[in-house]
C-alpha cells in the first residue's frame, strides 16, 4: 500500500479551483451523510443479527479468540476509564480520518487522491456487507453472554438510553432514532478507518515518535471497540479485508484512469518520432 503516488498520477481536479478544498469537503460530507442514511435503513432483522452472533461466536472459540469478556472486564470496575473509552470510541473515529485526508489533500494531492477512493469504496463495501450480514455486537447480547452495555451504563457524549426490542427482535422506534442501525458490526469500520489513516501517513512521515502514533493509533481502537462491547475481534479483521479491498479498487481503478488519460498523446509521440 506505499505506492499509491506512482499509481495515481493524477491530482484532484478541486485543486484546479481557488478553495476547491471546500468542494471537496462538502462533497465528500454530502456522501458520507448518504452513506449514513443508507446504512440505517438496511438493518436487518435482531434474531438473525444474534444468530450471526452466535456462529461468529463459535468461530472465535474455535480460533482461540473469543476474549471479548474478559477484556471488557478488565475496565468495567473503573467507571472513569469505561467512560473513556466510550468517548474514545465515538469521537476519534470521525476527527482522525478528516485530518489524514487534509493533511494528503494539501501536501500529497497525487497521494490523497488513491486514498480519498479507497475511504469511498470502503464506505460502499461496508454497507453492503451490513445489509447482507447483520450481527448483533457484545453489549446487546443475552444477559447470559455476560456482557455490559457499556454506552448506557457509562458516561459517553451519545445516547445513555438501553436498548429496547420488540417481540420481533427487531429495536423499538425509540432505540432506532437513537442509534440508527445497531447490527452494522461486521466490519468494525472503527478499525478499518484508524488503519487507514496509518498506513496512508506511515510512508510520509518522518518522526518516529510520529509513527509510533500512528502504529498504535489502530492498535487503541483494536481495544477500544472490544472493552465497550461494540465489536468483536473478528469485526477488526473484517475492517482490514475492507481496507484491502478498497484499496486494491482505487489502485486499480486508478492505473485505468491513468492510462486513459495518456491514451491519446502516446500515438501522437510515436507518429512524430
């Protein structure tokens, strides 16, 4: 992933325009609002999504993953640190990826540009894969499972509300408006965002204190999503295979544009020499 530059080629057509960061930006604000919306409308239905939890489960006990408790516990007898970890989990996750953006936007454009598509086809590949796999995170699990719902129980700067479920299995009117779609969990595009920022800065930076930021930048997510009971450990992997894939469909979807774009000079060139 360190040879996005050679790939593109091409700089964002808004750096033709006087402040055409603000397009880009409203822009790219105006797909992930579409993105959002979207995402909340496909959720699935509550038994399916917990018995998707279930084979997940079953999975993890037989990869020796299943951990997701015990860390959780690790935190929930200090309620500062719960209360951390749920504001960890809902603010950095949004702040981290428009800063690597910006920061590529007016210092590597060519770079930004591989990077700006894979953000954007992993949005897509993720809602797809909510639609086509609900699952029911740890905090919303059986009381038999043992988990906490940390965000209702703990301070945090979202909803401090339980969820509630209709007989159906599906959240009640009030838990939707609250937290949209609660099974968008595979994959955890906590991880795969906070992966993306570090493996889009990692080669452009110099600092090594720098980039021992950015290595554990994802590496605090990995733990942040766990101890608050919205993901499992398979979810993370789920957001690095959704990182792969988007950034294997910019990369290469950009060399084609490239080509494209020097299609019509090379026989020109070939014709005069």
């Amino acid at each position: 992933m360190n040879g996005s530059d050679s790939v593109s080629g091409l700089e964002p057509r808004s750096k033709r325009l006087r402040g055409g960061w603000v397009l880009e930006a409203g822009a790219f604000a105006g797909l992930y609002f579409l993105y959002d919306q979207a995402r909340d409308e496909v959720a699935g239905s509550g038994r399916v999504a917990l018995d998707n939890a279930k084979d997940l489960i079953a999975v993890e006990r037989w990869l020796w993953l299943y951990h997701e408790r015990t860390m959780q516990r690790w935190v929930l007898p200090h309620h500062w640190l719960a209360s951390f970890w749920n504001i960890y989990y809902g603010t950095i996750h949004f702040v981290m990826p428009v800063v690597a953006l910006a920061w590529l936007y007016h210092r590597f454009p060519k770079r930004y540009v591989v990077w700006r598509n894979t953000l954007l086809w992993m949005l897509g590949i993720g809602l797809v894969c909510f639609w086509l796999y609900p699952l029911m995170p740890p905090r919303l699990m059986p009381h038999r499972y043992g988990f906490v719902d940390t965000p209702s129980k703990f301070f945090n700067f979202g909803p401090q509300v339980p969820v509630h479920f209709r007989p159906d299995g599906t959240p009640n009117a009030r838990s939707l408006k609250e937290f949209g779609n609660l099974f968008a969990a595979m994959p955890s595009l906590h991880v795969g965002w906070s992966t993306f920022c570090a493996v889009s800065l990692f080669p452009i930076i110099r600092r090594r204190w720098v980039r021992a930021l950015l290595v554990a930048y994802p590496c605090s997510v990995i733990l942040g999503i766990i101890v608050t009971g919205n993901h499992w450990i398979l979810d993370a992997v789920g957001g690095w295979l959704v990182l792969a894939a988007g950034w294997f469909i910019a990369t290469r979807l950009g060399a084609w544009h490239q080509r494209r774009a020097r299609a019509p000079a090379e026989p020109a060139n070939t014709a005069a020499g």
